[in-house]
C-alpha cells in the first residue's frame, strides 16, 4: 500500500552504497554552441534552409540555460516514480532519492498521464551557495568551487538526507516521452513551458518568444548584460525552434538536435599581473594571503585583489609576485585565479613565501596538524583584535549600526578599547576625540552601541567567534541553554546533544570558555549590561504552578504551520520539556506536522501519544492532559 507520491517519501532511510544505473528510454541529447550573431545567423540559415522555407522568417523561443545538472523525471500515472541523472545521455544514475527531498518538485503532478517523461535542470541559487560555502567555512568542511558543483554534489549523496539539507531548485524545460495521454501536449515550444507549467512542475518564465533571428539575437545582447541580477547561474542561453513539429523534422545529428542551439556569453575571463601577495590576520588569526592585481574589468566590476586561500593553494596553483594570471568570478561572484599564464613569465617573477611571524604583533606563527591555515595565535595581536570587534558589530552579530571598519580601526589604534566589552565604556567624548566626528554622530554611535545590549543571546554568541560556531548554531545554542551561564557551564557532552552540535563544534566551545580571557570577556559583558539571558518563558503559568511539560521528552517531525522546528523546540523547553531529535521508548509524545516521515512510524510502532498541532498547543497552554 506504499504510495510513492506520500509526503513521507521525501525523506528516504538508509544511505545507499552506491548509485543503481539507469537506462534512459529516450537520449538526452546535448547542444551545440554559439559564440556569435553570426554564428546564430549561420544556425538559422541551416534551420530554414532544413524546412524548405529559407525566405520566411522561423519564430524561435530563448530560455536560460541553468548552470546545474541535468536530470530526467518519470511520473507514471501522475506520481514521481523515478529520477535519473543525464549521466553520457544513454545510462545515467538512479537519483530518485535524493529528488523526492527537493520541495519544489512535485511527487505527484496535476494529470493522471500514464507516462511522462520531462528533462529539467537541478541548482543552487547563488545566495544560498555562499551561505552553505560561509558554514563549510566555519566547520572546517572543504568548500565548494561554483553553485554547479555545490548542486551537483548535493543530489549524488548516498544519503538523501544530505542532499535534504541542501538549497536545491530546479527548473523544467522539456517533455522527453508523453506516453497514452489523454491531454493533448503542445506542439509549440512555449505552450509546453506552460503546460509543464499546469501540471505543477517549476518552469523558467524568463523566456522570450521572438519572431526571427534578430529578436534572438536582441536578446542574446540583452541577457549578456542582465545575466548577473538572476538569484542563479546561467551559462548561457538555448535557442529553440518554437514548432515541435519542425524540430521533429530537422532531427539531430549524433549528438544534438538540429533545431536547438546553445549560445554561450563571451569569456568572462581576464588577463591581469599579480603586483605584490599580501597576508591578511583575520579572525581567529588565520593568516591569509591575498594577491595584489592590476584592476581589471571582469563581467562588470573592477578587481584589483583576490584571495588566495593558504600557502598549499599558492603552492598548487604555483602562483608567483609578478605572473600574468587568468582570472574569473566563481559563481559570478568571487573572483579567483583560474591559472597561471606561465608562457608569459620572463624570469623576474618571484616565489612567495609565507611569513614565519604575523605581519602585525611580529609572534611567531603556527600551522595546526592537518590544517592548510597559518595562524597568530597571540590573543593581544592588534589585527585579530580588529577583526574580532569587525565580526562583533557585524549586521549578523550585534549589528551596531556605524560601527564599520575604519571606525574600529580608530578606536584600536586609539588604544580606546581591548576587547569587545570595552565598546560599551565608549562616551561621546572619546569619539569626538577621533577623526571625522560631530557631536551628533558620536551620539549616534553611542547610542547605537548601548542599543546592541539588547540584540539577544544568540547575537552575542555569534558575535564571540568561536570557531565553528555560524549565526544557525549560535540560534540553536541560545534556545537550548537560554543563558550565557548554562552554555559556559555546559560539558562537551552535553553539548552534543544539542541538535547540530558535533565533536569539532563542542571542543571548539568548550576550549573558548576555558580560556580566562574569555571567561574575563563575558564578566565584561554581563557587567556592562549586555543581556545574556533569553527572555523569561511567557508560556509560564501566571501563577508560579508547574510547566505544563515538566519531565517530558518530545520529538518534534514534520512541517508545522504556526512554529519552525527550532520554534517548537523552543516552545517545549519553556514549557519545561526537553525536545529531543529521535524517538526512543523515552519520548513522551511526538508532536508530527505534515509531511512526517520515519520518526512517526517509529512513535506508531513503539505505542508512543502522537500529537497534532493543535493538540500540541493546547499542551503548551496547559489545556490539556499530559497523562
Ligand atoms: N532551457 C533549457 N536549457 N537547456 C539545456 N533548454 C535546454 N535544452 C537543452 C539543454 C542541454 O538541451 C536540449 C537538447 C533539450
């Protein structure tokens, strides 16, 4: 009686250990490229000239090419029975998995079709590529080059919870098989967008429809310029046919179809000379090296630096002061060196070593056992203190509006603060002492800095920059502990138990706290009038009586409609409960949302009480029982 198309197939069990091949039943063809308006010229002439109609005009359509991975989906009877990568365009591998966790495909569409086929492409959008490479980067994962790769890592996970956690999209553009159908499928190119559309699946609507090889060519221009405003990576755009009909005529050759064409943006890439390598003391005192150029225009902006990671990097990429260097934005965004043009060296280039003390305290520098950084590990080291009070002010730390670089850099020179505690010491006459200020803006500052008291505990342990810990696991560690105190005092062990938290996060949490300095910081704060505290539960009965939770353990699954799942864990513990991630004989009761997948089936296999959410808040509000 399993039905494939329940919600609870989303989320799959066990990891496999390796992908099943899959034979597609149709050739997912490629493209051949365009570089040029003549080159498109050229492709329209040879399609008119295939059709018999070279004097009259061919309505093409131009879609984006998402920068992703190409999948096929086969939904049999309407249900999302089976997914499968491109692989060589015949065999590809069974992803079925790991696509049932992305939300935005449907497991069932709106048609009973007995068969349906539809080509589409996986991605990342570009913003939420930066933030999961921002965690790896703060839990000491390797990180990913470009969105492409981050997607196409993600959907081949043997365990499709990974690939759950990832921000995938997709978008579909083309119906492969449509089999016994009782719809009639479109033979334009873009009524079958929108029918794919109809059926519930995610299409591009950033498509134009143009009456002749000019408009195409029109649009072409338009999207080299626009492309970098889109959420995601495009590499380039497709030209089709808009008559099936006429595709079906001019067939293909072994390798693409003859009424399509893929046309590619010119290189984004550029020449420039690394002019010197600097090293930067970041925070926690990793010594980075960054490369000088001679700026240059790449898609759009000016870059006259690029960071160049570690020593290894410098090393792998043989990176020398000096060289001509190609250079591009990884995922349109960062800029990086692709490589070195090593046929332009002359001989004057020179090797780069890295600083055996950092550039600003003059300590000596370490290199951690299985770590590419170099690291100053001298806690008074002027330029960690500066990156430390950066990363405090910061919009998602205390968020302590004008409190930006220069301004820090002032008042660390000035000698006005030591550590971030002493911000809250600062007075409108210490700012007016320093360059560029008026009364009204160093009361502004001011007041902006007492105001950041009360930015709530999760900002301020963000804001300490413990190593590992990002803004999500900062979130996590306020809810469960709800003061600064309890987290001080929590074990590595208890620690992780807390959801999210591993080893690396707990050991970097606790050797913090361990530190005096640290423990000297926090006093600081507290007696500065920082709130380390969560607010008090308003759940909490008016008359002091028992938390309608008191000693009960439960599990929270599914999607909720008036909480997030930190949320509801949030409510439990307020309300005297403890929230815990698996089902065990221990669970009291499991609150299930919609979408409930294994923990609900384990809670009705060990007899334990499953709550709706209703049922769930009238716990909360103590209206009903808990026996
Ligand atoms: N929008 C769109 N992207 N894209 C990529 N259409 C499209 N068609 C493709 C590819 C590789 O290939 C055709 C052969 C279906």
């Amino acid at each position: 009686l399993a039905d494939p198309a329940s919600p609870t197939q989303r989320v799959s069990g066990q990891p496999k250990a390796g992908f099943r091949t899959v034979q597609h039943q149709v050739p997912l063809l490629s493209l051949d490229n365009a570089f040029d308006a003549e080159e498109l010229r050229a492709f329209d002439r040879r399609v008119r000239r295939g059709l018999g109609a070279l004097g009259a005009p061919s309505p093409y359509i131009v879609e984006l090419k998402i920068d992703g991975l190409t999948v096929a989906l086969t939904y049999r009877n309407g249900v999302l029975t089976e997914a499968a990568t491109r692989g060589d365009g015949l065999t590809g591998e069974d992803i079925t998995a790991n696509i049932r966790t992305l939300r935005s495909i449907p497991l069932r569409i709106n048609s009973h079709i007995p068969l349906l086929i539809v080509r589409g492409e996986v991605y990342m959008p570009k913003e939420e590529f930066a933030a999961l490479n921002r965690e790896r980067e703060e839990t000491g994962q390797p990180l990913f080059a470009n969105p492409r790769n981050a997607a196409a890592g993600s959907l081949r996970q043997l365990d499709p919870k990974v690939t759950a956690s990832r921000p995938l999209k997709a978008f579909f553009y083309d119906i492969l098989v449509a089999e016994g159908s009782e719809l009639a499928v479109p033979d334009i190119q873009s009524q079958r967008l929108e029918f794919l559309a109809e059926l519930g699946l995610p299409v591009n609507r950033d498509y134009r429809v143009c009456a002749n090889i000019e408009e195409v060519i029109d649009s072409c221009a338009y999207w080299a310029e626009q492309r970098h405003k889109l959420s995601y990576d495009i590499d380039g755009l497709v030209i089709k046919l808009q008559s099936i009909a006429g595709r079906v005529e001019l067939g293909h050759t072994a390798k693409a179809p003859r009424a399509n064409i893929a046309y590619k943006f010119p290189a984004v890439q550029e020449e420039t000379q690394v002019l010197d390598i600097e090293v930067n003391v970041g925070r926690p005192g990793a010594i980075t090296p960054l490369a000088i150029l001679r700026p240059v225009v790449v898609a759009g902006s000016t870059i006259s630096r690029v960071a160049l990671h570690n020593e290894d990097y410098i090393k792998e990429k043989d990176i020398r002061i000096g060289d001509w260097v190609l250079i591009h934005k990884a995922g349109d965004v960062i800029p990086e060196v692709v490589r070195v043009l090593t046929e332009k060296r002359t001989g004057a280039e020179r090797q780069f070593m890295m600083p055996k003390n950092c550039p600003v305290c003059a300590q000596p520098v370490f290199r951690a056992e299985g770590e590419a950084v170099l690291r100053c590990v001298n806690e008074s080291c002027i330029a960690r203190l500066r990156e430390r009070l950066i990363h405090f002010a910061s919009r998602d730390a205390m968020d302590i509006d004008g409190l930006g670089p220069a301004i820090i850099g002032q008042l660390v020179d000035a000698q006005l603060i030591k550590d971030p505690a002493d911000l809250y010491q600062i007075t409108v006459e210490d700012l007016l002492k320093l360059e560029r200020f008026a009364l009204k803006s160093a009361q502004n500052l001011v007041a902006a800095i007492q105001k950041s008291k009360e930015a709530g505990l999760d900002r301020v342990i963000y804001a300490l920059g413990i190593r590992h810990v990002g803004k999500g696991a900062a979130r996590v560690l306020a809810q469960y502990f709800r003061s600064m105190e309890r987290l001080q005092q929590a074990s590595e062990a208890e620690l992780q138990t807390v959801p999210e938290v591993g080893a690396i996060m707990a050991d970097s949490i606790c050797s913090f706290f361990g530190q005096a300095q640290n423990q000297q910081l926090i006093a600081k704060l507290a007696a500065a009038g920082v709130n380390l505290q969560m607010p008090e539960a308003d759940l909490r009965p008016a008359d002091g009586g028992p938390l309608p939770l008191n000693g009960k353990t439960l599990v929270v699954t599914g999607t909720l409609t008036g909480f997030s799942r930190s949320e509801a864990e949030e409510a439990i513990r307020r309300a005297g409960g403890k929230a815990t991630s698996s089902v065990s004989k221990k669970t009291d009761f499991v609150v299930a949302g919609a979408e409930a997948g294994s923990k609900l089936d384990k809670a009705k296999e060990l007899g334990i009480r499953i709550l709706n959410e209703a049922e769930f808040v009238q716990l909360l509000q103590n209206k009903g029982s808990v026996e």
